[in-house]
C-alpha cells in the first residue's frame, strides 16, 4: 500500500472515528451510538479479508480507546475490533455475494464486537460500566449498527476497493 493510499484509509478512519465520538452521542438511544468504526472494519473484511480487517480494527479499536471522553481502559475496543475484523473477513465468500448475508455479516459482528467489550470489562472489573448495564446495551447496539448498514456499508466498501483495487480479495 502506498503512503497516499495509507493516508487515505487513515483519513477515512479518523472520520468515522470523529463522527462516532462527536456527533453520534447527539442521537444515542440509551447512551449507545452506531459505531462506524465497526462498520468500517466489517467493510474491510469483505473487500480485503481477515487480515488486513483485523489490522484495521486494531487501529480503528485504539483510535475509539484514545478518543475522548474515553471513561474505559484502553485496549478494550482495540481487542473487540481486531477479532471482529478476523471473523468477518473469514465469512466474506458468503456474506460479500448478497445484501442480506452482508447485514447478517454485521449483525453477527456488532454482537461479537460489543459482548467482548462488555466482558472485558468485566473481566478487568472497569468501574466506569457496571457489568449489567454493559450487557444490556449489546441488543441496542446491534440494532442500531443494523439500521445504518445500508447507508454506511456500500459506500465504505466501494471506497475500499477504490483505494486499491488490485488488492481486493474475491
């Protein structure tokens, strides 16, 4: 990948981080926001597979870790993102041939993606979220990454497969 291509997927990163962290808590349900940035990553793994998704995600995950107002220990998205990146991109035959498949892809992810978060709180005994009310928002935050698939996963993976087209995995 070439610096410019490097610095076009950063960019596209930093966006989806930004408008998570800044603008999406205008629009929370329940203190729970869309989360590009799994998005982005899932888009990742059905355009460019599980490794470099799983690359992807362990930015995307620190960048969210790092973003203020962070109240979490850092790594825990970083984690949750590189693992979701994998297992994404391990299914991308099936889920890249149809639409539904692709909502399933992120419906599958955003649940894998959340749950681990929400135990690795757990298991670090975070004390910004209590457990219960970290595992509530998992239903919550799976359909609220649904209900934006549609908006946001076509165009991120028409811009991945632009940024290097000779890349792409099929």
């Amino acid at each position: 990948m070439t610096l410019v291509r490097a610095g076009i997927l950063a960019a596209l990163l930093v966006a989806a981080v930004c408008l998570q962290v800044a603008a999406f808590p205008h629009v929370s349900f329940d203190g729970v926001v869309p989360n590009l940035a799994l998005l982005l990553v899932v888009a990742a793994a059905l355009v460019r597979g599980p490794d470099f998704a799983a690359t992807l995600g362990f930015f995307a995950g620190l960048a969210i870790d790092l973003a203020p107002p962070a109240d979490h220990v850092a790594g825990r998205w970083a984690l949750a993102l590189v693992v979701v990146g994998y297992v994404a991109g391990r299914v991308r035959q099936d889920a890249g041939t149809s639409a539904g498949a692709a909502v399933i892809t992120v419906a599958a992810s955003s649940f894998i993606g959340t749950s681990l978060f929400a135990l690795s709180g757990m298991l670090l005994h975070d004390p910004a979220v209590p457990a219960t009310e970290a595992l509530a928002v998992i239903p919550v935050a799976v359909v609220y990454d649904v209900l934006l698939t549609p908006f946001v996963l076509p165009l991120a993976m028409r811009l991945l497969r632009r940024i290097e087209p000779h890349r792409v995995a099929y």
